[in-house]
C-alpha cells in the first residue's frame, strides 16, 4: 500500500487548481488532487490495477481525464514535462501525481 499521509492536498476547483498544481509538479514536487464528487473516473484506463485503484500510471492518462474536466489538460502537460507517475484513487476522489 502505497503511503499518501505527507503528500499536499489542493482541492479541485478548475483552471486554478490546474495552474497551482502544474507549477508543483514542475517543481516535481507530489500533490493530491482532491476531485470533487461528481467526477467521474472511467473504469477502463490503460494502466495496472489494485482494487478500484489505478496504481503508477503514465501522465498520458490525465489526459483522458481532461476528456471530462478540461483543466486537467495544464495537469497532464507538466507530469509529461517533469516526468511524474500518476495514482487514481476513485474512492476518495484523488488523482496523486507523484515521481
């Protein structure tokens, strides 16, 4: 399992979020996107599974995301750019972007 309990939390609230939490993630520094609860997270990324989770994904998949909250698009660009790995935690509404 997988330790999140020191990583910063930002709460989503769009293209603010999206500009605080790319310029984290190019400081390659790790953040928790607190989604709200409507967010929908697809069952069917192409990344490994443990549970409901998907575990270690690449950034490509935020961009499959940005498919339904646009903002995540500026989220994807800066994992690619900093090379950051990416956690979707659907039962507590995060996306952790991590190295």
């Amino acid at each position: 399992m997988t330790d999140y309990d020191n990583l910063p939390h930002l709460e989503w609230t769009g293209e603010a979020s999206a500009v605080r939490a790319a310029a984290q993630i190019l400081r390659e520094e790790p953040v928790i996107l607190e989604m709200p609860a409507r967010f929908a997270f697809p069952d069917d990324l192409p990344c490994p599974r443990r549970g409901d989770d998907h575990i270690d994904c690449p950034p490509e998949v935020l961009d499959r995301l940005a498919e339904s909250e646009p903002a995540l698009a500026r989220v994807a660009q800066a994992a690619r750019e900093a090379e950051q790995r990416v956690d979707l935690l659907p039962h507590r509404h995060w996306i952790v972007v991590h190295d």
